[in-house]
C-alpha cells in the first residue's frame, strides 16, 4: 500500500492556463477522486491533494461536485455502481452469491468504501436498486417481514469483512497470524491450539486467498443459517 500523500511536501499546482486546461466535469472530479483512494484509501487523501491531481484549485473541485463529503458521497455512488444487481430470476441464495462474491473485489479496490457503508448503510442511489430486488427475493421466498432484517445481515457481514481487511492493511503492523502461530501454547493446550495453529501457518503462507476463503465460508454459513431460519418459519405456520 502506498505511503499515505504528504501535502507539505508537494508544492502547490500554479494556476493552469485556461488556454491547455482540460474541461473539468464532476466525472472527471470523480473519476480523480477514485484514483486517489484506490492509492491511498477513501480517508487518506484531502480536497487539497484531488485539486493537485486535476491541475486545479479546491472551489473549482467544490464548484463541480461540493465539499469532500460531497466528493466522498460521489466516489461510494460509483463504487456500488460497479456491483452487479444479479437476474431476478435466480434463486435468493444465488441471488446473494451472484451479488456478494463478485462485489469483493470490486469494493476491496477501493479501500475505506467497505467501512463507509458499514457505518453509514447503502445511503445512495446505486443500492437502492440492488436493495429492492434482493429484499424482494427474500419476501417472494417467504421471509416476509424478517426480509429487511436478513438482507442486512448479509449485506452488513460481507461489508464488515472487507472494511477489516482493509483496516488490517492501512495498520501495517506485521503478519498478525504469524505472531499468534508463534505464541506459546496456553495452559492445557489440546487439539484446539493444534488446528489453529495450523490455519494460521497456511494464512501465513496465502493471506489472500485465506482472506476470500473466510469470506466465502461466512457468506455460505448466513445463507445457510437463513435458510434454516425460513424452513422452522414454515414449520411453525
């Protein structure tokens, strides 16, 4: 991960002639303000730093989209847009997985979105869409009004993970499973202290595609346990 943008040390961008200036658009605003975080992460970098980036100044950036908290709306917008909202016509369990494993990789490319829409929910456009049709789904599958409820389980529990693995790599503080694997055992130790360890050397050895292999199992676990959930619903109507 790059070191995070040191404003200090970049001298200030002179004012561009109008004459060479590209025409700046709020997708160009966007689409710089996307770049950054994809650098430094969705809190990493400042209005100061996105000016620089577009040959501009801060009140033109401010001109065409509004104030960072405009620009930070704008880059989640078009980050959610990137996920796909699957065919209606597959099953909700599918439905889910269609949705969830694929947008991953496409909200871990921009570290800081995943914590953004844990904390403040899918506040924009772009999700409403995917909300209606999932929360839909599950309504059709009989979930009636638990519906709402497990669409935020779901949704809240694969956002959560990515916005960990992002924490976990802006901390830098080292190859955490490796210091756990290398921990004496505790008192009484057994077959429980063996196994983990073992997981945390194979994490070690690929903490990527462990980091997926845990989100895959969580996903699958929900489903799984919803499943459950809506099969004792029928049972007690």
């Amino acid at each position: 991960m790059a070191a995070l943008p040191d404003e200090s040390a970049t001298p200030a961008v002179p004012g561009p002639s109008r004459r060479h200036r590209p025409a700046l658009t709020p997708d160009r605003v966007v689409d710089a303000a996307l770049e950054l975080t994809r650098e430094y992460g969705l809190d990493g970098w400042t209005v100061r730093q996105l000016a620089r980036a577009l040959g501009t100044w801060p009140n033109t950036v401010a001109h065409h989209v509004g104030d960072r908290e405009a620009v930070v709306d704008a880059v989640v917008q078009r980050v959610v847009a990137m996920m796909p909202n699957p065919s209606a016509e597959l099953g909700w369990q599918d439905w889910f997985r269609e949705l969830l494993y694929p947008s991953r990789a496409v909200i871990a490319r921009h570290p800081g979105v995943a914590r953004r829409l844990a904390r403040d929910g899918a506040t924009v456009p772009a999700a409403l869409p995917i909300m209606d049709r999932g929360i839909g789904l599950l309504t059709e599958a009989g979930f009636g009004e638990q519906a709402p409820p497990a669409y935020a389980v779901l949704l809240n529990s694969a956002v959560l993970l990515i916005a960990l693995d992002d924490d976990r790599r802006f901390a830098d503080r080292g190859d955490a499973a490796a210091k756990l694997a290398a921990m004496p055992p505790p008192p009484g130790a057994g077959v429980g202290w063996d196994a983990m360890r073992s997981w945390l050397r194979d994490w070690t050895d690929a903490p990527d595609t462990h980091r997926e292999t845990l989100y895959r199992y969580t996903i699958e676990n929900l489903l799984t346990g919803l499943e459950t959930d809506l099969a004792a619903a029928g049972r007690r109507a």
